[in-house]
C-alpha cells in the first residue's frame, strides 16, 4: 500500500484526470457493448479483440506513413463490414439461442482472432505515434499528454454522433425498436436480420475507433484484448442497457478507479482491482435482486 | 469376422510400432548429428523464437559448410528437429519428451524464454541429455543442480547492476536513489533482484519499487510518483512492452530523471519505434556487435551481423548471436569427447573454456555461463533524430562511445 498519491495534491489531480480521460474511451467501447447486448442480447466476449484489430488498422496506416489520427475515420469503417462479416457467419445461428450459447461462440471468435492477429501481424508489441505533444498544467507538475486529450475528444464525438443517429435516422429508429420488441418490429415490417446484422457492425466500428485511439495513447498487442472486455462488460453491468449518460458515468468512474488503485495498490493489481470490482458487483447485484424476489414473495 | 478384424488391427499395430521403433534412436544416423529443441514459433514468444531459430539455422549451416564436426575420425553434420512450443511451457516439456524418448534425440538446443526453459530442464535432467541453452536467463535455472543444463548467456540478475554502479560512480562515489519497476514474472524479477544487491552492496536506496502485470500497457501512475520523488536512477524491465510504454510516457509525461536503465531495447526496436524520444536510455545486452571478440566461424561481431542480415534481411538481435553460439558450443564438446556418449559429452561440456564471436564461454557448476560480462547500450541520435544508434558505453573495456550522463532534462531537449 501507498498513499503517497493523498500526501501530494498534484497526483491526486493527475490520477483523477487521467482516469477521466481513461475513462472516456472505456466508455465508448462499452456503448457499443451496450447497443449489441441491448438489441440482440449477446455478450460479445470478442471485443476487446475487436479494438485490437482496429488499432492494428491505425497501426498499419501510420507504418505507412498516415498520420495514425486519420485511423478513427479509415478504422471504423472498416471494421463495420468485420462487424457484419462476424454477424454472418456466425451470430446469426447463435441470436436467438440462448445467452451461454452466444457467450461461447463469441469467445471461441475472440481466440480465434488473437491467434489470426498473431499470425498475421506479428507477436511483437507495436504503437503509433501521434507527436501530439504534452499540455503542462501547474508549472509542469500534472501532465496531460495530448493524445489522451484527443482520444477523450474524439470518444465523445462518436459517441455523441452516434445518440443523434440512433434518435433521428431510420436505421436508429429500427434498431431501437428491434430492441424493445424484436417480434412487434418484425410484424411492423422492420427487416430484424437486417437491423442485427447492423448492430453489429456499428458496434465493431466503435471498437475499431477506440482501437486506434489506443494504439496512439498506449500500446497494442495481440494478445491484449480480454482487459477491455472485461472492463465494458463491467461498465455496462454497472450503467444497465440503454442508459447512455451511466454507461459514460460508470467509464469515467472505472477509469478513476483504476487509476488511484494503479497508485495504492500498485501497477501489479490494477487489472486485477478491475476484476475484483466486477466480482463485487455481481454478489451485490445478486443480493439486490434476491431481496427484490423475497418481497414479491 | 469379428476375430479376424481384431487380429488385423494387433498385427498392425505391432507393424506400426517395429516401424516407429526403426526411426527411433536416432541421435546419430549416418553422418547425421541429431540435435532437438522446441521452440516458439507461434504464440507470444514467436518473434523472439524465430530469431532463436535463425540462429541456431546459421549456424548449423556455417558449421557444416565449414568441415562440420569431427569425431572419431569421421565428419559429422549438424541437423536440428524443430516442434513448435506455441509459446506454452506446457507443450514445451511434452515436446521435449516426445524428442527424447520418440524421436531419440539425445542431443537439446535450449527453446526461448526463462519460462520454457524451466520447463524443459526437468525432462532433460531426468533422461540425462545435454542441453545447451542460449535464452532461458533466470537465475533460477542455475540454483537447482542442474547437471546437464548449460548455458551459454549471463545470468539474469548481472543485466543492469552494472547501470548502479555507474551511477554510482558518476555521483561521485555517494550512495544514489533507486526508482524501479518490474513485471512479475522469472526473468524480471530476477534482474530486480541484480539491482537489490547492486543497492545494497553501494548503500543506495530503494525509494519506489513497482511491479507491473503482464498485460501492462500503462505506466502513468508509476511515472507520476517518479517525478514527484526525483530519483537518481530509473529502472524498468517488463519485455518489449515495458520498454516501449516506459519510453512512450516518459517522453509524454516529460520525467526528468539522469539515468534510464532497461532490457529488451533491441528487441523492442526502440530507436526505430520511437526516435529520438528514446535516446539516453541505457539498455542491457548480452551481445553487441560492436565487441572484439573473435571466433574462425564467424569471424566477428560485425563479420556476423553483416552475414545474418544477408541471410534475414534483418540486423541481428543478441537472441540469435547467442543461439549461433549455442551451436558453437556443442561443436567443441563434441570434438572434445570424441564421442557420442551423453555422459561423456556433458563432462567435455561442463569443461568448456573457448572463445566465439559472441564472447568467452565458460560454465560454472551451475550451468550459467561466467566468463561473459554484459554490456550496456545508450541509445545516441543524431541532431534532428532522423537515426538512433546503440552505442556501447560500459563496461570501459569494450566502450565505443562516452556515457552521457546526466540525460538532458526535458525542457533542454
């Protein structure tokens, strides 16, 4: 334990900021988990290999001799046809199956697609850089590196891009409904198959631009995808289905979590505190909804 | 019909066994030397893997273009059965059985990584093969009376004392402050424990000491506490990606700190990732092409690095000068023994004292090799950063460029 980060009002500040930023684009994978998980009740164990692949294609671009940035354009539209590639070939047996189904076949994806990234791409640890720079705050005591800045910007653009589509177009309008009843849209005339096939591939596209967001702020690597499974699974357990502003408040809140864990606890727990929360989380979702069953007792 | 549909499989499967058992033995065939060795091929490790591969293959190559080994009188030629690991230490120590006992390899080159390498040892132990290892350098691996493991790379934990002690003596003799940082696992941890007794044994003080997990990708808070306690020396070692987080967040958070010591900078290909923002840092190596030592194989260091790249398209990282050497090695033990009796090769190997392009080598009781220092690079560039280059700069004996020390702070940079 280290509480070094109490003692100086600086760190504190830092630790807070940088999970914020952090957070942020936790969030935006989590929206996509939520969209998908809401509509077509999936849990797609393969996101975060999602935004490993998106980051590769912001990677690749940039060994090109692209600015990286350009990524969260070129990145999610390419990942929108994986998305529906992925929904092709295999959701669409495992939609309407029951939720272990689609966890296992959405895991067996996720090996699937480390194992593709490894061998096609290498095992080596790769990143690209944005030179971005740094803003200084408080005579250089907090740092805040500009890419993390443009990642929390970029994140919330989408995000907010994507609520307005979702409220005014045609497509948004069909999904939310498929979402809140898949057989009365059907009835409507709304093209379900179509509308999931969709989903999935805006919420692949998601994962494509936090991908390449991540590869210009940290790292990537193959084999790096389950931590930000786990961490939108939790977000979203945390905010419930459908409700936007929780899903940005509890990535925000992860994202500062892990931060002043990464400072108490140590660099070594902090994945480790991520799963530990959830762990938390579900016995008292659990105990919640227990109680609920014994009053309708 | 029944009865006879059960003997037509016992005879052939007594068939399919005579016939394994004809392949079988085969340490030797001909003027074949079978030598086996499971490597990485796919899987985390597979990068480094193939270089310990291209290693070991060029070797073998220029041993036996070059008169291959002579014992008894006969020329013999070098050939290696590969598996693939899958990166899985696991899978490694069912591959080394099935080598040994299936294919009668009786003869092991080491697979990569401390991890894999800990898992092999056992097997070889316990069917008596030699094994000579050119990548596994946790220090444990050397603690366990191992008899026929051998080892042709410095033990971890001599990576980056030397780095304390040259902080040491660039603060003018005084005792200095330690920050570290190190991922949990064998090798890491090994090098962390180097540093301890540097620390302990120059009065330096430890004031963070971090340990990093292995799907590291973000260093901030670590950096952070760095900059707030101002220490004389940083040290991190997490593999590749340690290496490239560090020099990535340093250079974005701005921490000033006068040295910056790492492994796995070449691996990392650190002055190609991230150009001038990794000059300075200082980096532990095993090998340098720089380095005068000379072997009539391969002539010398530069000698190989050019012949390698020729081969590879590729400059040789230490991974495969230390493979290559693995071979050299044996190729001398054998000779030595003038036999192919496993006892026998082990006792000439357990005497080796030879010089190759890759350095001095020779074994201690333990295994690990004793008569190699390391040495340490500082990544140089030139002024508008557009070509970083590793320099040698300790130990003295072998420098070919001045420390610089302290690193420039940021804001002069």
């Amino acid at each position: 334990m280290d509480f070094l980060i109490f003692q100086v009002p600086m760190l504190t500040l830092q630790a807070t900021l940088d999970g914020v930023l952090l957070g942020i684009l936790f969030a935006l994978i989590a929206y996509g988990m939520a969209l998908q998980w809401g509509v077509m009740n999936i849990i797609n164990i393969a996101q975060g290999d999602l935004v490993i692949l998106g980051g590769y294609i912001a990677y690749f671009m940039y060994l090109w001799g692209i600015h990286p940035a350009w990524g969260v354009i070129v990145s999610p539209f390419i990942m929108y046809f994986v998305g529906v590639g992925i929904y092709k070939l295999v959701i669409n047996k495992v939609v309407d199956r029951d939720l272990f189904i689609s966890i296992l076949a959405t895991f067996g994806i996720s090996i699937l697609f480390m194992q593709l990234m490894n061998f096609a791409f290498g095992a080596d640890v790769v990143l690209a850089n944005s030179g971005y720079g740094t803003t200084m705050l408080f005579d250089n005591s907090v740092t805040l590196p500009n890419s993390k800045i443009f990642s929390a910007f970029i994140s919330i653009v989408f995000a907010i891009g994507l609520v307005v589509y979702m409220k005014k177009s045609k497509l948004g309008r069909a999904i939310r409904a498929t979402a809140q009843n898949a057989r009365a849209a059907k009835i409507l005339g709304v093209d379900t198959e179509k509308v999931y096939a969709a989903t999935f591939g805006i919420n692949a596209a998601l994962c494509g631009v936090a991908g390449a967001l991540i590869s210009i702020t940290f790292t990537i690597h193959p084999y790096m995808g389950l931590p930000y499974t786990i961490r939108s699974f939790m977000i979203v357990i945390v905010a419930g289905l459908g409700n936007l502003p929780g899903v940005a408040m509890s990535g925000m809140g992860l994202g500062v979590f892990e931060e002043f864990a990464d400072y108490i606890l140590g660099t070594e727990f902090r994945i480790g505190s991520v799963f530990l929360l959830l762990v938390l989380i579900l016995v008292y979702r659990r105990f919640k909804l227990s109680r609920k069953r014994e009053y309708l007792k | 019909m029944k009865i006879n549909k059960i003997i037509l499989s016992f005879i052939s499967a007594i068939a399919l066994l005579l016939s394994t058992s004809v392949t079988s033995f085969a340490k030797v065939v001909g003027d074949k030397i079978v030598l086996g060795s499971a490597i990485s091929l796919t899987g985390k490790y597979s990068s480094n893997g193939v270089h310990t591969q291209n290693g070991y293959n060029m070797a073998v190559d220029r041993i036996n273009s070059m008169g291959g080994v002579k014992v008894g009188g006969k020329t013999y030629k070098f050939e290696i059965i590969y598996y693939d690991d899958e990166s899985n230490p696991k899978r490694a120590a069912q591959l080394a059985e099935r080598l040994i006992s299936q294919d009668g390899v009786e003869f092991m080159l080491g697979p990569y990584s401390s991890g894999l390498t800990k898992a092999i040892a056992p097997v070889t132990e316990k069917y008596g093969v030699p094994m000579v290892e050119a990548n596994g350098a946790s220090r444990s691996l050397f603690t366990k009376g191992y008899k026929y493991l051998f080892a042709v790379l410095a033990p971890a934990n001599l990576y980056l004392d030397v780095a304390i002690d040259l902080a040491v003596e660039k603060n003018g003799g005084k005792p200095v402050k330690i920050a570290q940082a190190f991922e949990q696992d064998a090798f890491s941890q090994d090098v962390r424990l180097g540093i301890l007794e540097a620390a302990e044994r120059t009065g330096s003080k430890i004031i963070i000491d971090d340990k990093l997990p292995k799907e590291l990708n973000d260093m901030a808070a670590t950096l952070a506490k760095v900059k707030a306690v101002k220490p004389d020396v940083l040290v991190v070692s997490g593999h590749t990606k340690g290496a490239l987080t560090a020099i990535r967040q340093i250079a974005e958070m701005k921490v000033d700190v006068p040295m910056l010591a790492m492994t796995h900078c070449d691996a990392a290909k650190l002055s190609k990732q991230h150009g001038k923002n990794s000059e300075y840092a200082l980096c532990a190596s095993q090998w340098h092409k720089t380095l005068s030592y000379k072997d009539k194989f391969f002539g010398n260091g530069m000698k190989y690095a050019a012949d390698f790249e020729k081969e590879f398209k590729y400059d040789p990282p230490y991974q495969a000068a230390e493979s290559s050497a693995a071979l050299l090695v044996f190729k001398d033990a054998f000779e030595r023994a003038n036999s192919f009796d496993k006892k026998k090769v082990r006792d000439a190997l357990a005497a080796t004292n030879m010089q190759t392009f890759y350095g001095n080598i020779k074994f201690a009781p333990g295994g690990q090799n004793v008569d190699k220092p390391m040495v340490l690079f500082q990544v140089m560039c030139n002024a508008d950063g557009s070509k970083c280059e590793n320099k040698v700069v300790a130990p003295t004996k072998w420098a070919s460029a001045k420390l610089i020390h302290p690193i420039p702070s940021w804001s002069e940079r």
